[in-house]
C-alpha cells in the first residue's frame, strides 16, 4: 500500500463551507413542502393518493441531498 495522502476535493483542499443547523433545517423543510405540492398535484391529476407520501420522500430526500447556501452567501445577499 502507498502511504500517499488521499485526495479528498479539487486541488487536495477539503474546505468545505459549514453549514448552520438552521440553514440545514430550513432547507429540508423547503424541499418537504415541495415534494408535498408535487406529490398532491400528482395525486389530483392521477387519482392515486400514493403520490402524496411518495412526493414527501422525494423531498425529504431531496432536502438531505442538496447542500443549503453558506452563511457568508446570505450575509453578502443582505448587504
């Protein structure tokens, strides 16, 4: 085995913006609401109400998927 240190990012820099628990909790709750009109749309238009819990768990995992906006973002936006 090669003791060559692991590339972990771009360039080898594993700088990763960190993220607050409240952006993390706005963002999953933002993509719950969507999946929700998704999947409620889905059910009127098809008459199957199964869309609607499978509308939560896309954005259920959507929201954990997507990586919400740094705090530096926002603070920049609000300037």
């Amino acid at each position: 085995m090669s003791k060559k240190p692991v590339n972990s990012g771009r360039n080898g820099k594993n700088s990763k913006p960190e993220v607050s628990p409240e952006a993390r909790r706005k963002q999953i709750i933002v993509a719950l609401i969507m999946g929700a009109v998704m999947g409620l749309i889905l059910s009127l238009l098809t008459q199957f109400w199964l869309w609607l819990p499978a509308g939560l768990a896309m954005g259920l995992a959507t929201g954990a998927i997507m990586r919400p906006p740094a705090d530096e973002d926002t603070n920049k936006r609000r300037k």
